[in-house]
C-alpha cells in the first residue's frame, strides 16, 4: 500500500481489481509471444527473442530480477514508477525489470529509465532459456517541445494527447500529477523543483492499484485493508483507507 497525501492527512489506498480469466487463455501454448492486457504504461512488444536491449546490443543498465510470470511482471512494473520496461521467459517464471527500484544490476545506469525509447529490441545472447522470451517497453510518454526551469507548474509536450486530467507523469525522477490538460501543455499540482531541456521525456505513470488474475467462477478473497468474504459478495476499504475493489473480465 502506498499514502496519498491530501492536504494534512494521510489517505492509504486500498485499490484492487481482481481479473477473471478464461481457463482458455491460461492454457494458451507457453511457446508462443503472449498478447498482454492493455495498460496505462501502453507496454508492447520489442522485435526479437530475450531480454531487453539497446541498438548496440547492450543490457547495461539499472535492473531487478523477480521469479514471477509475464503478467506478474507487468503488473509490478505497471505499478512502479520508475519501471519502464520488462522481459519475461514463456517457459518459466523468470522475469527482469528494467527500473531503479530494488535495482540489484547497474544500479548507477538509469538512462532506460529516464528514456525507454532506447530500448530497440530483444536479444538472448544465444540464452536457450531465454529464447522464446520477449521484452515489452512502456509506450505512454512523450518528450518536453520547450524547456523547463525549476519552480514552473507547466510544461509543454510534442504530444498531449496521451495525458488526461489526474493522470500521474514522471520526469527523469520527479512525480507529479496533472491537473490541466491543454493541447501540448500540461499543468502539474506542484512545482517542478529541476530544470529540463527540450526532448526530455515525459512519461506516464499508472494508479495505484493491485491485480489479481484468478479463473473464472473462482471466488477472489478481500484484499489486506479491506473488508468482507470476497470480490464477488463484495469488499469495502477499512477505516483510514480509500479506494475501490472490483471484479472484472477484462485488463483495465
């Protein structure tokens, strides 16, 4: 769980959607390059088999390792702010973000982080584990059209079209949340405290929330902070907590 902070009070976020899926799409041959549910990060798939690699060929760069599937994966680097990329192995839980939280590799090298569109395409090093594997890259950004200093609350983009009005947006490690939307120029809740030359990236970040993904018919407990029996019945948030609890069958 993370706090929002409102005004002087801490708000805790109880977010969850518990995804019900087709025993038919579970089953779907492991071999084959996975089509994952839409995201707010916009994720898609880099040509080629393995992890994630730049146009030379390198993987040098900040990461973390976890031992979960694809759309575990995704899910975490939906969530992470500074994740912009994940490769994940179609025949075992094995998968690497590219992000500087929990980084364990390259710590020190976040330029993925900051520009994902160096990221051009897959690669397994001739890995035989690796090589069925895709790398899938955050697409949700877009690039500063004119400078900005320290202590604006704006700034303009090449294309504004990707952002809504409460949507967060990350640049280089400054969060912030959108309150104005008009054509290229977004307007932020609080000032920016670094400055950023043109062409510096501008990217989306996701909501809070937690995914679960169970068959369908098969009852979802309520989540931690939450009451009630399950997903289906119903759930609602603690005392000291917001946010919503749903059931879907498709990837919001």
């Amino acid at each position: 769980m993370t706090a929002a902070h409102i005004g002087a009070f801490s708000v805790f976020l109880c977010s969850y959607i518990h995804l019900a899926v087709s025993s038919k799409l579970v089953s779907t041959s492991k071999t084959q390059q996975r089509q994952l549910p839409e995201t707010q990060k916009g994720f898609r798939a880099k040509p080629g088999n393995g992890w994630c690699v730049s146009a030379n060929g390198s993987e040098s760069t900040a990461r973390r390792f976890l031992e979960v599937g694809c759309w575990n994966a995704q899910n975490v680097c939906e969530n992470d702010p500074l994740c912009v990329a994940f490769a994940c192995q179609s025949t075992a839980g094995v998968s690497v973000l590219y992000t500087g939280t929990d980084c364990v590799s390259h710590c020190q090298a976040v330029h993925w982080v900051t520009n994902p569109d160096l990221i051009t395409q897959a690669s397994n090093g001739q890995n035989a584990a690796w090589a069925s594997s895709s790398c899938y890259v955050q697409t949700a950004l877009s690039s500063t059209s004119a400078a900005t200093i320290a202590g604006s609350t704006s700034l303009q983009v090449t294309d504004g079209s990707i952002f809504r009005v409460g949507d967060g947006i990350r640049v280089f490690t400054e969060l912030k949340t959108v309150t104005q939307v008009s054509g290229g120029r977004l307007v932020v809740a609080t000032p920016f405290a670094g400055s950023y030359r043109v062409g510096t990236k501008v990217l989306k970040t996701a909501a809070n929330r937690h995914i679960t993904i169970a068959l369908k018919g098969h009852a979802a407990a309520c989540p931690d902070n939450a009451a009630g029996v399950n997903v289906a019945t119903g759930c609602s948030c603690n005392a000291g907590y917001a946010g919503s609890i749903a059931s879907a069958d498709t990837f919001p």
